[in-house]
C-alpha cells in the first residue's frame, strides 16, 4: 500500500506552494498532477506583490528575478470619457519593497517552485498522474484513486488529501460541500498576436463598440483576452472572423496590421468564465483550497494569488497536526475560516464589477447606470489618493497577509 502523510490533488499554483512549503518542515508529501509539464498555454500570468513576498522569505526572490517577465504598476480600467483607460488602482504609488505586478508565465512559476521543492527529501511529485476518486473509510477521506497516462492505476493513503485540482475539482462532486454559484455576463475569449519593436509593454487594455479586450504582454507575442457576453460563442464565431478582428481592431488600432497571424478559430479558445465557491472547504481527511473551493473570475488577476495565500495558510495552520500524524477537523476548518472572507470579499467585489462595469459596456450602455454618474466615480477615482490607494493595497496584498510556517522561510 502507497502511503504518503499529505496527498496534494493538482500541481497549480495552490498546489505547487503547499507541496513546497510542508516538505520544507519536514512532512512527508506528494503531489499528483494529471499532466505531464506545467507547460499550458490557457493560464493566468500575474504574480502580485503578496506572493512576491513570500518567495523572497522562501529564499526564491533572485531565481524568481531571473525568469523573463515584465512589470506592470497601475490598473486601469476603461472608465474614462470616451471611454479611455483611468488609472483605479497605481501599485507603483504603494511604499513597499515589491510595488508592482510581475508579469511571468504561468509554467516558469511553476517549475520554480517544483524543482526547488524536489531538493527536499520529503517531497515527491507525481506528473501524468490524476486523482480519479477519493477513498473513504467510516466517513473519512483517507486518500485517492489514481490513474496514470500510461494506463496504471493505484491507491495512495494519506493523513489530509488536500484537493488543489482547480474549479473542477473532485472535490465538487461531493454534494455535502455545497456549491454556490454565482451569475457572471461574459466569457472570454483567448488568442495570441505577435509583439513587435515599438510597441506598448505590460498589461495594456482597448475598448470598442459592445468590446472589451486586455492583452498581456509575453516578450515577444500579446496574448490577447476578448470578453464577450456570456453564452455568445456560437453566435459570434458564425459571424466570421473576418468581423470579429474588424472589431478588435477598432479597439486596439495599434494591433489591427497583423490580426491576419490568427488563421482560423482553432487558434482562438474560449474561457467559459465562473465565479462560485464551496459552502464548506472541508470534511474529515480532506480540504479544499484555491480555485477548487473559490473559482475565480479573471476580473483583477487575482485568482493565482488567491490560491497562494491559501496555501500558505493551510500549511501555517496544519503542519504541526501534519507533523503529529492527526489532523482534525478542527484544523481543516480553522484554514477555512481564515480565508474564505478574503475569497468571499474578493468575489463581491469582482460581482460589483461584472455588474457595474462590464455588463453595461458589452451591452453599449455607460458604465454606473448613466454618463454623469460613471463620470463622477471617475473623478473620484483619479482625484482622491485615498480611493486609488486602497484598490491598489488590496491588488497587492489582499485583504489579510499571510505568512509561511517558520520551519518553511529560508
Ligand atoms: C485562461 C485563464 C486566464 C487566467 N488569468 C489569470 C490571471 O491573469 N491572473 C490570475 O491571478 N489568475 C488568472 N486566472 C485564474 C488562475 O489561473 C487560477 O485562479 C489559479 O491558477 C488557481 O490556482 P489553483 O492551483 O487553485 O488551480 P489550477 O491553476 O486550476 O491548478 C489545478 C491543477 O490541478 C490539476 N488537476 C486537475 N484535476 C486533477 C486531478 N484529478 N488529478 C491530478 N491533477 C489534477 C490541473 O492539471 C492543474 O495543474 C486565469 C485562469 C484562466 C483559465
């Protein structure tokens, strides 16, 4: 029998943190990842200054800096007349050593994190290999199935199995978790362009008619984020690409001589946006973190973030328990307490947005309800330091800081 003290389901940012900061004290544990790289495209790309933090107390902060990324210090949203890009939120204002958002790939991140975790003894990951079903004994999960690529199949028992496996998580199909659901008006639409000399660097934002898109600066190609409303797919992909890269490009005019680098649809994939959370992140011998108890909508990049500071809670509160071979129910429940007022406050806020914002702008109606109102909330914003000040604290930092168990920091 395969046994390990903690089972960690998915090997994303929660994942990748947790199995990294228990092996660092000491516990014995292994990751299971269903696939066998880190490598995909369809990820977000935002490391905010919280995590930022946290791997220079992880002694990762001068290999972090050597990953190809670019930085971004403000937030801006297309609130302005006309419609112009303001400034909501200037991370770069803040007096903090790490003031800005570090833009790096998903899979750089990644495979920082795995190779320097698999310098500890403790630590095993496991790639190609998915979780398929939970095992459980008088009530507790006392580990998962698995399956690997090449056909195997075997069981590994463990103390706590912690579901990091994103927002289709195993864990979802057990009814006495709860799922709540939340309305979201649009879906996102993801393709890339290429980069050239000259043009803008960072996170750089367009909006058109019913049109709103963001692109994310990769070195040398934009991956591009189209919202369009919920559901629309379909409908719009009838309509021809030719149309579609007709509105991107009178949305982003510096970008419209060489939309002809997308060749068909195949090249442009569809996020099928959700905001929901799990009513209870835990049972006994099993806790639910990052987006596997909280997806999140790309609205602020903050999702990765969130799953980080999870993970450095739930290793803070349940190492030592790990350490005693005995995790209650208490301890799971002690992590759930800790962050899901930060994931509860966080999605409000990204609801407020959707409603407020986004809605109204693919719908052709003013952003706030009417012109003169979304004017004057646009005044507000850009003229009161408090006002831009707090989304810029709250992008950085979240709404509580987290810090890793001692026995993690190097
Ligand atoms: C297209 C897109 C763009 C995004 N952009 C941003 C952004 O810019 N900034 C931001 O902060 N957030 C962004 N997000 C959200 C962000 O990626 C997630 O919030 C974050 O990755 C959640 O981390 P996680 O570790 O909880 O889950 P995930 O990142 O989803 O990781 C889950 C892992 O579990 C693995 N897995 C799943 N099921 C199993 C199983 N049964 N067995 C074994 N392994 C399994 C998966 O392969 C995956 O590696 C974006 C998301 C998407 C889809």
């Amino acid at each position: 029998m395969e046994r390990t003290t903690c089972c960690v389901v998915g090997g994303g940012p929660a994942g990748m943190v947790l199995g990294l900061l228990l092996a660092r004290a000491g516990v014995a544990v292994t990751v299971l990842e269903k696939h066998g790289d880190f490598l995909r495209d369809f990820r977000g790309d935002t490391v905010h200054p919280s995590t930022l933090a946290l791997l220079e107390e992880l002694g990762l902060a001068e290999r972090f800096a050597e990953l190809p990324q670019r930085r971004v210090t403000t937030v801006r949203l297309p609130l302005g007349r006309d419609r112009s890009l303001v400034t909501v939120g200037d991370i770069g204002a803040l007096r903090s050593t790490y003031n800005y958002i570090a833009m790096v790939p998903q899979w750089d991140l990644l495979n920082l994190l795995a190779d320097e975790a698999r310098r500890e003894p403790s630590f095993s990951v496991r790639m190609s290999t998915e979780a398929t079903s939970f095992l459980v004994e008088r009530g507790r999960v006392t580990g998962v199935r698995y399956r690997t690529s090449d056909g195997g199949t075997g069981e590994l028992r463990a103390t706590l199995t912690v579901a990091c496996d994103g927002r289709d998580s195993l864990a979802r199909s057990r009814p006495e978790l709860g799922l709540r659901r939340f309305d979201c008006p649009m879906d996102a639409w993801w393709f890339r362009l290429p980069r050239r000399e000259g043009d803008p660097q960072g996170l750089v934002g367009g909006v058109g008619d019913r049109f709103l898109t963001a692109m994310i600066d990769r070195g040398d190609y934009w991956q591009c984020a189209t919202l369009i409303p919920k559901g629309s797919d379909a409908r719009r992909r009838a309509a021809g690409l030719d149309r579609f890269m007709a509105d991107f490009t009178a949305a982003v005019p510096w970008l419209g001589d060489r939309t002809h680098a997308v060749r068909s649809w195949d090249e442009v994939k569809l996020l099928d946006v959700r905001l929901d959370r799990l009513h209870r992140w835990h049972r006994p011998g099993l806790l639910c973190i990052g987006d596997a108890a909280h997806a999140m909508s790309p609205v602020f990049g903050i999702g990765i973030n969130l799953a980080v500071e999870d993970a450095v809670a739930a290793a803070r509160y349940l190492v030592e328990p790990l350490r005693a071979g005995a995790v209650g129910l208490r301890d799971v429940r002690a992590v759930q307490r800790r962050r899901w007022p930060t994931a509860a406050l966080t999605q409000a806020l990204q609801r407020t947005a959707h409603a407020r914002v986004i809605e109204p702008l693919l719908a052709g109606r003013s952003p706030f309800g009417n012109p003169r109102r979304a004017q004057r909330m646009t005044e507000l914003i850009t003229t009161s330091r408090w006002l831009n000040r707090v989304p810029a604290y709250f992008l950085a930092y979240g709404a509580v800081r987290e810090r890793p168990p001692t026995a993690s920091v190097r």
